[in-house]
C-alpha cells in the first residue's frame, strides 16, 4: 500500500506541475491510450483537470495526459 501511495502522490505533483505551465486558449497534445496523440485547445482549467476542445468535442483531461505544444 505504501509504494502505491507513493505512485499517486508522484502522478499528482506531475499533474500539478504542468498545471501551472498551461493558460486557457493554448494548444496542447492529449495523449491518450485509445486514439494516440491528439492536439487540442484548452478552454478551462479546473483543479484536477483541463476542458479541451479537439475537433469541436469538449474533453475532460487529467493534467498527466496533457503536453504543452512547443
């Protein structure tokens, strides 16, 4: 129980970090595991996740799925 404790809290400070790094309004790269790397929009940032529009879908996205577009 102890090592996965450490695991959620690492994933959350990850999250936390590129949390900080993103504003509303910039492209992003989702990557996630059904449909690979897809490049959004964000649109809101809530505190555990992103609202980001790709494609005119809106999506729910948790922080570590998220890369800022360089």
């Amino acid at each position: 129980n102890r090592v996965i404790d450490e695991i959620k809290q690492r994933r959350t400070s990850l999250g936390q970090f590129v949390k900080y790094k993103l504003k509303p309004g910039e492209m992003v790269i989702v990557n996630g595991n059904k449909v690979g790397q897809e490049t959004g929009t964000i649109l809101k940032l809530n505190r555990t996740r992103a609202v980001v529009n790709i494609d005119g879908i809106k999506w729910n996205v948790p922080f570590n799925m998220i890369e800022k577009v360089q």
